[in-house]
C-alpha cells in the first residue's frame, strides 16, 4: 500500500488511510492523456501580460470587517481587531520553479511591507497557487502568525519552516485562532498535490471564520459536485456575513468541473449556503486555464441576473479592492435592490 509522507491516520469517509478522497463524487485525478489532451486543444485565450493594480495600504486594524483584495484567493481579512490572510501567495509565480509556471499578470493589491501585523493566516491545499512556502518564510519571519490548515499540510509547511506555528484539522474541527475567534474546516470537492508523487497526500478545505464581528466563509478550491457539502455548510453553520468564493480558472469543463466551479455555480454555493454577500476571487491573477481574464466577472454578472440576484450582493474582487462589510446586510429576499 502507498505509504502518506504528509499524514499518519485512521480511514474515515474522505481518507482510505493513504490518500484523501470526495466521498461519492467524480475523480478529480487526471492522467498524462488528459493533460496532453487539454492543453493540445489549443483554446486557451491570450491574457495581458500586466495589468495595472492601484494598492492599498491597509489600517493596523478594523473593529468591524473589512476584506481587502491581494489577488488570486489571497485576501487580507481584518475582523474584530484581527489581521488574517488567506492562501498568501506574494511571489512571482504560482509554480514550484522561479523561472517556469503561470506567472502573475497583477501586482498584489497591498504591498508586502504595507502589511499590517498578521495574526494568522489560513490556508486551504497545497496547490502552488494557494501554498507558497516562499511568502511564508517571509510572514513567518516578519509576524510569526499562527497558521491553520487541514490535515497533512503542516509536514510541507514545517519542511520549508521548522518551527512555524502549524494548528491542522479534519473537515468539520474547529481552530481557535484568538479571543473568541475561531475556524472551522468546511468539506470541498477538490484535491491536493505538490509533485506527481504525492496527489491527495494532504487534505483540502474551506474555512468558516467566526469572530465577534460576523462570521466569513472562506471556501477554498472547490467542484460543485452534487452540491451535498454546501447544503450541509448552510445547515449547520451560521450565515456568514460574507463568502469568498471562487469564480475562476473553471475551462474546459470536462477537465475542471470536478475541483473548479464556474461563475453560475458560484452562484447556486451562494444560495446554497445563505451568505449574505460574496466576493468572487480565484481570477484575473494567474491564468491557469483556458477562459480570457475577464470571462469570470463577466460570467458572473450573466447568472446574478439569471438567478435574480443584485449585483450588490456579489461582486467581483478586484486587487487592491476594499470591501466593507456591514453585519446584519439584507439577505436573499431584497435580491431585486
């Protein structure tokens, strides 16, 4: 049997006791063939190759919430007088090599040394756009922050860090980040690898952050599957005030739809799990796959309307946006204001 170098664990529902897995959904694993079929089929569509950002220099800290975009999933919340990051990725490219792989096309919407001090940081996979070790050794040695992931993660933080401050849990744990502050690990339909050799060694997650200033969703990568887990999300968790969720890197769907969702199925998460508001992140940073740069805002704006719901209410994260969020937003039923 395959021997797991990142996690030692009993089997459970997600976790045949070498790799982890989506309990009743389609593989997300994808062969040589698959991989030398997409990317032969010549879609991919041309990105710019900069785009200007307007940064932003964040406050120390926000007694509400306030959620300001750094670009791709990395997002600096700022939530009861907490600073935490999620999936920081400050570097260059998105890939294990310095001189190879998707390269950003906008600059980080704050500055690395504008950063204000970071408390913790959440991570949700192992995947180079969403873990890159270089940006933590670099919080690391600025703000040591705590660092929450699922399981199997912190063996590939603490082989770049040794003594980083690793915190991991299974779907559904909670992590206790400060006074009344916590995380909790949501399921997703999704997978993880660094290298050939170690796909679904380490788990994927979501995280719902609870803080006296309202709760956030931060979701992570994820497929829509049949849509059990966000169902399930809705139903045992509180609404949170407002979900980050991804919007990008969703073409061709028969290579993606299994670990990335598309604009509309943003959309049907967003109902699923009763948030009030959204931000759509995951694009217009890197091109990981084949749709043009603006395809997902424009996609999004397509199936708000379909859906009935106000533009307002999900909006797409632009680097170096600042989005204040007001607790107790009008929910669903006001969808037309």
């Amino acid at each position: 049997m395959t021997k797991n170098r990142y996690y030692s664990g009993p089997p459970s529902d997600h976790f045949d006791g070498a790799r982890f897995f989506n309990p009743g959904q389609e593989t997300t694993d994808r062969g040589l063939r698959d991989m030398l079929r997409w990317k032969l089929g010549g879609a991919a569509q041309r990105w710019p190759k900069v785009v200007p950002v307007t940064q932003t220099v964040p406050d120390d800290r926000v007694s509400g919430i306030r959620v300001t975009m750094v670009g791709h999933a990395s997002l600096l919340i700022q939530a009861a007088g907490l600073n935490i990051l999620t999936d920081p990725v400050w570097s260059d490219r998105a890939s294990p090599f310095a001189w190879a792989g998707p390269k950003r096309v906008t600059p980080p919407g704050i500055a690395f040394e504008h950063l204000p001090p970071i408390d913790a940081v959440l991570i949700s996979h192992c995947h180079y756009d969403h873990m890159d070790t270089a940006t933590l050794q670099r919080l690391h040695a600025a703000h040591a922050p705590v660092m929450a992931m699922p399981l199997g993660n912190d063996a590939i933080v603490r082989a770049a860090i040794p003594d980083a401050r690793c915190v991991t849990g299974d779907w559904w744990d909670a992590i206790v980040l400060g006074p009344a502050v916590t995380t909790t690990l949501t399921p997703a339909y999704h997978w993880a690898n660094r290298w050939p050799s170690d796909v679904r060694m380490a788990l994927w997650a979501g995280h719902y952050l609870t803080t006296p200033a309202g709760s956030i969703w931060f979701a992570g990568d994820t497929g829509y599957g049949d849509g059990r887990i966000f169902a399930d999300i809705g139903a045992r968790l509180p609404r949170a005030e407002v979900a980050l969720l991804p919007i990008g890197a969703y073409e061709p769907r028969w290579f993606m739809a299994a670990q990335h969702v598309d604009p509309g199925e943003a959309v049907r998460i967003f109902r699923d799990v009763r948030a009030k508001r959204a931000l759509g992140i995951h694009w217009g940073t890197f091109q990981l796959t084949d749709e043009g740069r603006e395809a997902p805002r424009l996609a999004l704006a397509t199936a708000l309307s379909t859906a009935g719901i106000a533009p307002r209410r999900f909006v797409a994260a632009q680097p170096g946006g600042v989005y204040d969020i007001a607790a107790g937003d009008r929910d669903e039923r006001d969808a037309t204001t």
